[in-house]
C-alpha cells in the first residue's frame, strides 16, 4: 500500500493499493498528461475531480465541523480496486482481497472522514461507528478517469445516508451542535 500525504489538500491522505500505484506509475512513464506528472498530482487530481465541484462544498464543512468535534482532520482515502465475496465488499492489493468494513475499521478513529474509492458494482455497504463514509453507488471508474455518472453517498457514524438532497439539512444540524453558523 502507498501512502500520500497531498501537499495539495492539507489533511488529505490517500492511500492506494500496489496495483492502482502501479498504474499511475505508467502513466508518469508516459511523460506528462492529463493526470499528471507525478504519482502525487496524479492522486492529488483524482481527489480534487470527487471534491472540486462547487456542489460539493457542504459535504466538505460537514466533515471538517465533524472532525473538529472529534479532534481529528484528517480525511483518509482509499483508492484500490473492489469487488465483493460472499456478499462481503472487498478491495484488492498485492494480488489479494481484504476486507473493506477491516480498512475502515482501522482507520476511522484517527479521521475525520473516509473517502471511498473502490468499485461497488454490487451497491454494498460498509459504516463506522466514528466517521462518515463517502461510498460509490457503482463503478467508480476506468484506470485513473472518474465515470461521469460516479456518484457517492455519505453514510453518517448514525448509519443514516446524506444525499446532495439533505446534505443542507445535516450541515445546519452538525452547525447547531458545535454552535456556529452554517
């Protein structure tokens, strides 16, 4: 497993399975391109794609407020292939399979949030006690190019799912909670 700390995005940890990291490693042979020079721009512009939407700003100031809350802000992603066995989601590394709900469980007490992306052809799901879970709802995408249609849902520490439909219902509620305005 190869583990980026974004110079990019303070705060940001992406951790990517050999096989993933391996190809970003032919990409960079390539020489430059839409991606990026560099393993660190190519994971870093994978993260900014899922996050730079305006859109996407609340889903961001719901997890920061969170964090805050638990003194953690760091956000942990996992960019790795998926899959599901016996009806349980798995990611691939090394040429082997390993529990998703494991990974989670292991890193969410030191996030503030998990960033999912692992394929999910089979709609499963996974939660924490501690975090919300950003989770694709299918495919996530091919080699280092999101799908236009890629599209995630958080699943709050409650196990209740936020959607671009109630994400300003939740952001008002955590703001209420820590006492500042949204």
């Amino acid at each position: 497993m190869y583990i980026h700390r974004s110079q990019k995005f303070p705060g940001v940890v992406v951790h990517t399975s050999d096989e993933v990291y391996q190809e970003a490693l032919a990409i960079v042979a390539g020489g430059p391109s839409l991606e990026g020079s560099t393993i660190e721009e190519i994971l870093d512009r994978q993260y900014e794609d899922m996050f730079s939407v305006e859109a996407q700003a609340p889903y961001l100031e719901f997890v920061r407020l969170h964090g805050a809350r638990r003194g953690c802000s760091e956000i942990h992603v996992l960019n790795a292939h998926g899959g599901s066995s016996n009806g349980q989601w798995i990611y691939e590394d090394r040429s082997r399979s390993f529990s998703l709900q494991t990974w989670i469980d292991r890193h969410a007490k030191q996030a503030a949030a998990i960033v999912l992306t692992v394929c999910n052809a089979d709609g499963l799901t996974v939660r924490s006690r501690h975090v919300p879970i950003f989770i694709p709802d299918n495919i996530v995408g091919t080699g280092f190019a999101f799908l236009s249609e890629y599209h995630f849902t958080m699943r709050l520490p409650s196990g209740e799912e936020v959607d671009r439909y109630t994400i300003d219902y939740h952001l008002k509620q955590i703001c209420k909670k820590t006492k500042v305005d949204p």
